[in-house]
DNA sequence: TGTTGTTAATTGATCAATCAGTCAAGAATA
DNA sequence: TATTCTTGACTGATTGATCAATTAACAACA
C-alpha cells in the first residue's frame, strides 16, 4: 500500500535495520536482503534509496556520529564551568544510547571499516577530531599546554574501554566507565601547577 | 618438485601470508585465493594443510598472540624490579613488532571477529586476561588494593592508541604511545599512599 | 644398480551457494 | 492518467570448499 513521503520513513527503517543487523551479526558482513527483510522491505527498495550497499552503512555510521553529537551538545549544554564540560563530554559518550551493546559494535565495526573505506575514514576522523576539539577547549583553562596531551589520553581511554567493552560480552557497566576515565581526568588536574 | 617435510614450510608461509593479505586490505575479508596466491600455492593446498579460512585465520591470531607474549616474556626478564617490570610489559606492548601497521590492522580486525566466532573470542581473551594479571602482579606490591583497577585502565588505554593508531593513518610513534601510558602509570602510582 | 610399490605434496577443475545490483512491471494514490 | 512506491525475478560475479589426478621422494627388494 504505497502512500506519499515514504523516502524518510523508509531511510530511516533501513538504517536502524542496519544497525540491527550489524549488532546481530557483530560483523559488517551482512547482506542488503538481510537489512531489508529487518526493515519490512525489498532488497530492491534498498538500493532504490541508497544507491547501495556502502551508502547504507555510511548513512549508518554518519547516524551514529550525529546522535553522539547531540549527546555531547545536550550535556555540555547546562555545564558552568571547563571542569564541568569535561565531564559532561566525557558523561555522554557513556550514555545509555551510546554504550549501549549494539552501539558499541557498531562503532567498533566501523573503525575497521575505516581502514579501507576513505568515506568511512572521514566520518571516524570527524569523531575522534570533535571530541579531541571539544576536551581541549574545556582543558586549557586548566592545564595550559598539557591540554592536547591529556586530551588524546583521554580519546584514547574512551576508545579503548569500548572495545574491552565489545570483547567483554558482558552487560555494559556506565558507572565504572565512567568512573576510569573521572579518575585520570582527576589525576592529570592535580598533576597541573 | 614436492620435497618431504614441507608442513611446517607451508603453514607458516600461509599465516605470514594471510597476516599480510588482512593488512593490505585492511579486513579479513581476504579470499583464501589471495592468501594462497600470497604464499605461492593453490587455494586446495590451504585447504589441505587448514582445513578451512577460518582455522587459517584463528592461526594467523594465534601467531600475534605467541609473539606478543615472547615479546613480554623477553622484556620483563631482566626487569629488577615491580615498577621496571610495568615498564617492560608497557615497553613490549609497543615494540616494532607490535606496534607496526600491519601488526594493528591485524589485531584490529581480530577484535571485530571475535564479535562473532567464539574461538578467536576466547583468544583475545587470553591475551587480555595475560596483560591484566603480569600488570596487577606488578601492581600489587606499589599500589595494593588499586592494582586492579589501575591494571584495567593501562589496559584500556594500550587497546585505545592501537585503535586510534589504525585510524591515523600515519606511522606508528612508539615513544608517544610509550609516553602517554607511562604517564598514566607515573600519576597512578603518585596517587597512592 | 634398477625395479616397484607406497606415501607425501600439490594442483586444476569444478561445484554449490551467496550476494550486490538491475529492471521491468505492478499497485496505490493523487 | 500521472506519479510515487514497491517488488519479484533475474544475472553476473565471487567464493569457500572438494576431489580426482599428477608428480616427486622414499623404501624395499631383486
């Protein structure tokens, strides 16, 4: 039953099949048919809003990448002061939405992707260049110069504990995360004069 | 001209192989054709000798996971004491063996595999399992009852600049990576009483 | 030494399965 | 009717895996 103004509707049915699909599988290795089916859909219709397989996934990780964003604006929003910020920043990338087992593959997933996909690449860099942006900002105030250090510790920490996260199998555990990356946040403060 | 005694001549051209195939294409997506072809044999003769890609592949992890582990094993053996012990392990970690481009997006890739095949989980298991227990035995004695969470945030933060090193695109800088977790241990220890 | 049988090593050819992508035609709405 | 939406059916290409057949090394023996 075709109606008008399905292109939203169904864009975004197939990428949150996608996302589905990629967390089910652990593996970026699914099939359109597979995605379509999870989306009520053609393998057709697919490709008739994407273009293809690849455009899909992009859109899929390009989705991800703005929900993280939102995230983070949302939390550093109501934050008063640098000190604040970071933890705001840090907060949001361990959000329910965004550590989250599904997510955590998925992110994982493309990382590697990243490795032979110039797009994908950009997207991940997009990442990983907005949040070393945005602690640096908050940073400096505090540490001066030692901010960009600290800064790509702090990335580092982050990505590492979501892919200990993904290995783990276990139920995802925000607080502690959370609290991991507090505490060196914590320790490079008060290393500072 | 078959010669006798070619096994062992064979499996490891294939593992050397197939680790160079999964760099070159940035994913394990390889075919057993390529790796052949790579190892200058036929794709039966890989089939002969593994019995299938995945075991190929699962050997290929095994080797990393061996060499890492003499690469540790080598390092800490003259270490006099805990905290040249953290060192060494830290040291080994980002060593040019290691810590190459092709030795990353191999263990990158591995990551991502165990999401979905229990056997390459259970082996990253053991190398992360293997980390954390020579960390928090060097630990222990220096920080007491912190060793453990200490020990998970080295780890994590080891995981995280190989992760990011694959991303970047650029050549690995061990003495940055060196650096930026003996620092976290350096603060970590200035931490406890 | 020459002959013969046995085992190890290796491959070309091929199969069955899977998949991304295409297209023309059908169905619902305006 | 024209437009939008949707799909079934199909294809060209790829891939992991299999297997019968070939070659060479070796061993026992005459």
């Amino acid at each position: 039953m075709p109606k008008i103004g399905m292109e939203k509707i169904r864009r975004e049915a197939l990428i949150g099949a996608a996302l589905q699909a990629i967390h089910a599988k652990g593996s970026l290795d699914v099939t359109v048919g597979q995605i379509a089916t999870r989306a009520g859909v053609s393998t057709a219709l697919a490709h008739h809003y994407f273009g293809g397989k690849e455009d899909l996934i992009l859109a899929a990780m390009r989705f991800h990448l703005t929900q993280l964003g939102l995230a983070v604006r949302s939390a550093t929003a109501t934050a008063q002061s640098p000190r604040a910020r970071i933890s705001a920043i840090i907060s949001a990338n361990f959000d329910e939405n965004q550590f989250s087992a599904e997510t955590i593959s998925c992110w994982l997933n493309f990382y590697v992707k990243a490795q032979g996909s110039a797009p994908a690449a950009r997207l991940l860099r997009i990442y990983v260049q907005r949040l070393r942006s945005n602690l640096i900002a908050s940073l400096r105030p505090l540490v001066g110069a030692r901010a960009a250090n600290i800064a790509a510790a702090i990335g580092a920490m982050i990505d590492g504990v979501y892919l200990r996260q993904g290995l783990s199998g276990q139920a995802p555990d925000r607080v502690a995360a959370v609290r991991m990356v507090e505490n060196f946040v914590e320790m490079s403060l008060r290393g500072a004069q």
